[in-house]
C-alpha cells in the first residue's frame, strides 16, 4: 500500500464515509508551479482564483493568504472571497447575471465588474456617478472559435456550432461588440481598463487553446490602442491529466450502436509552463506590451488536491452486470453520470491480483448514479473495501446536493495535521430551509466550523451513513 493510500484509509477509520480529503501540500505546490511560471514572463500578471470551482472556506483562505486573487461569478461568492481575506482590488466579479444590489456591493467595495450584459452599462455608470469617482471595467468577449477536437467529425462540427452561439461576452469583431463598447465609452464615469474572456473547461488542446486567445489579443489590441488597457484576462479552463472527458458526438454514437468500437483519441497535455509564455509572446507581437497578462484558473489549481474516499457497500453479480455499489453518490461526485471519467483505486488493504470489470455505482436510487460503467478493480472487491476517486478538487463542493442523500464532508490533512474543514450535512441541516425564519448573516471573518467529529459519527462501521440520514 502507497503511504498516500495508508493515510486516506487511516482517516476512514475517524470519519464516516463517504468523505473528500484536501491535501494542503498538493494544493500549495500547484499554486506554487504557477507563480513559478509567471514569474518568468515579460510582463506583470495576476491570478484571480475562480471560487466557483471550489468555494471551501478554508481553500480561500489559504490561496488570498498568498497573495491570489480571486474571480466571482456571484454576490455570495463576492461575500465569501472578501471574508476570506481576498483583497477587494484583486476581486473581478464576472458572469452573465449581476444583480443591482451585487454590482452596488462590487462599486462599495471596489472589486471590477466585468461587463457581460448591456443592461449593466446603465446601472454602473449611475452608480458610478453617486459614488462621485470613476470607476474601471472590464469587457467580456469571446473569440467565436472551438477550443476543443476529436477524430469524430459529429464532434467538430457541435464544437464549431456551439463556439458561435456562446452566449458569455461578445464575438470579436462583431457589430455587437462595438456597439456595447461605445457605450462604455460614452459613460462618463465609467473607465474601460480590462478584457477578458474564459473559453470552456478541461481544455487540452493547446494549438487551439491559443489560436482562440490569439483573436481574443487582436480584438484587445484594438481597445488597447483607443482606451489604454491595464490588464488582458485570459480566464481559466487549464485541462488537468486525472480527467478525461468523451469527445465524441453523435455519429461515434449511431456507430457504437450498430456494434461498432468507436475510436479512442489519445487526450493531449495541456502544460501551462509552455502556454502562459505563449500567451505572453502573443500579447507582445499583438502590441500590448506594457498590459498585464491575468488568468482564472479553478481546476488546474485544486482538482487532483482533493479525493474522495467512499466504502463498498454492495457487490451484486447479476447475469449480465457486476455490480459494486458505494457509500458515495452523484450527489457528492456530481460528474458521475455525465461520462468524464475519474480514477477509482482499491484502498485500505491488499488486494488480489486478479482483475475484473465492474461497473460502479453510488447509493442513489436513481438511474445516472453511476460512476464507471467498466472499469478493471480487484476480483475481490466487496462489502467494507475502501475505494477512492481522485480529482474531486473541482466542482464537487459547490455543485454537490442532498438529491436522496446529504452532502459530504471535506477533511485537511496539512502536514501531521487532519482539519474537518467541511462538516457532513445531516437531514436536519436540510429541513432548516423549511424554516421560515430568516437566518441571521454570517458574519465575515468568522471562522467555520472545525469542531472535533462526535464519537459515533467517527467510529465509521464498514457500511455507517452520516448521522441523520437514518430515517
Ligand atoms: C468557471 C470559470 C473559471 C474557472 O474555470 P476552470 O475550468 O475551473 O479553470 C474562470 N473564469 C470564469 C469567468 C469562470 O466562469
């Protein structure tokens, strides 16, 4: 056994499966990769960590601790990113709905709004005027072009389809996009200083990856010559190697159906270390030297930081099935179902040598909870085993639910040292929405909750479901 796997199945000893453990040390070295390949670029950059991917408190914390800044796509977000210590002018605030009362948050506190809606020119530049200053914005456009491929020409074609319908910003070079710019311009107190664009999510393929962001400095390079811009944002999307997604489209399918093996593309590695000095280079032969070059990564930083560690409750051979089934569902891996695919490894014990395919399930009763439809794990997989899927840093947290079952929790191990960061929701936690009441405001700055487990939760049966779930 690897000492990693040792350790995840030390802390099922303590903690009720199923639960997602942040390695703090997997998350600094990222961060620190990244710093490390911006530091060696021509020009001044800035990250703005996107709290959407994983709004976890502690996660927060410790990225505006270094220094990060932070990308919200949401007035809550905002609130937790400036109570986690973000500093308000490293904060952008993007997305296709703000409402009055988030961009007036964002004016007060001074985080830059990113114009993705023509309805928020108006609202900005009046409250711009009360405030009696100007205030910068940024533009969100889009380059109209697909950032991903595959050998299925179904595929591509969707691609294409969907990279000129994309509904976030505006296309370069589009009438559209001049008209939403001349009226930034003829707002007296707003001042356009930024242009962003986020182009998709687990983007591999970096030729592409950079043809679009070629446009997106083309078009910048243009606003950069009448406005002076401070900053090109290049967003996220950086794809991570512990994932893979199918791109395939509807002819693999009609294939496969007709008992065809449709073909696998080798998925490409996307290696930020060549890409960002791309993009730098790009910025300079595009005329935007003395711009900043940001970006928003959300999975590349903490995607393979955080596992989840589930158990085997069920082993059901069937004639034409072989059935494990888990503690952990698609409530709490919310891609499960969807077919990106995730490593799953045997933990906590010696396994046979021997393999089997199995199909792998969680405990939902419902038809999509299914994780792996055959994947190869130990002949002698069963009842009371330890599993455990990897890259769950990424939108798990945020996009988990209590469909059937409630949320899990999220334990820190930094050093020696285990962190409940996260507490299992219980089914109490759940029907305090049913109270109406109003609840009183978190108060920004206090901590969350870290108290030890109680004793009868910690004591994890092979087959124990979180307290309040027994009914
Ligand atoms: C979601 C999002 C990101 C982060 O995307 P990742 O794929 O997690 O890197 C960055 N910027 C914006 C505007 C987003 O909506």
């Amino acid at each position: 056994m690897s000492a990693d796997h040792e350790r995840l199945a030390g802390l099922a000893e303590r903690h009720a499966t199923p639960f997602h453990v942040l390695d703090c040390a997997r998350l600094d070295e990222a961060a620190d990769q990244l710093a490390g390949v911006l530091g060696t670029l021509s020009r001044e950059t800035r990250v703005y960590y996107s709290v959407k991917t994983n709004y976890l408190p502690f996660i927060l914390r410790r990225l505006a601790a270094r220094g990060m800044g932070a990308d919200v796509v949401s007035g809550y977000e905002m609130d937790a990113a400036l109570a986690a210590g973000f500093d308000p002018a490293d904060i952008v605030f993007n997305g296709p709905v703000k409402t009055e009362a988030e961009l007036a948050a964002a004016v007060r506190h001074g985080v830059r709004v990113h114009i993705d809606g023509e309805q928020e020119i108006a609202v900005m530049e009046q409250l711009a005027a009360e405030a009696g200053h100007p205030v910068e914005v940024g533009i969100r456009i889009s380059p109209g072009v697909p950032v991903s491929t595959s050998s299925d020409p179904s595929y591509r074609a969707q691609a294409t389809a969907t990279a000129l319908r994309n509904r976030f910003g505006w296309p370069v070079g589009s009438a559209e996009l001049a008209r939403v710019v001349a009226l930034i311009a003829d707002s007296p107190h707003l001042t356009l200083t930024s242009v962003h664009a986020h182009l998709s999510s687990q983007i591999v393929h970096e030729e592409l990856m950079l043809r679009a962001i070629g446009r997106v400095l083309d078009e910048a390079a243009q606003l950069h010559r009448r406005f002076g811009l401070r900053e090109v944002n290049i967003g996220g999307g950086f794809g991570v190697p512990g994932i893979r997604r199918p791109r395939t489209g509807p002819l693999t399918a009609l294939w496969a159906q007709q008992g065809g093996i449709p073909a696998q593309d080798e998925e490409p590695f996307l290696d930020v270390a060549r890409l960002l000095p791309a993009v730098d280079g790009l910025m300079a032969r595009a005329g935007l030297d003395g711009v900043a070059l940001a970006c928003e990564p959300g999975r590349w930083l903490v995607s393979d930081a955080m596992s989840l560690v589930t158990r085997v409750v069920s082993r059901k051979e069937l004639p034409e099935a072989r059935w494990l089934i888990l503690d952990g569902g698609s409530n709490v891996a919310p891609w499960a179902g969807t077919g990106e695919v995730h490593r799953i490894e045997p933990i906590g014990r010696t396994y046979s040598s021997r393999t089997s395919t199995w199909s792998v399930s969680g405990p939902l009763c419902y038809e999509n909870d299914i994780h792996a439809s055959a994947v190869d794990l130990p002949d002698d997989t069963g009842p009371g085993d330890l599993l455990c899927l990897r890259d769950t840093g990424a939108y798990s947290l945020g996009r988990s639910n209590n469909f059937i079952r409630t949320r899990a929790a999220v334990v820190a191990v930094d050093g020696d040292d285990e962190t409940l960061v996260w507490r299992a929701e219980t089914g109490t936690d759940v029907f305090l929405l049913a109270d109406p009441s109003p609840q009183p405001a978190t108060d920004p700055g206090v901590e969350p909750a870290t108290e030890p487990i109680a004793p009868a939760r910690a004591a994890a049966a092979p087959v124990a479901l979180a307290a309040g779930t027994t009914w």
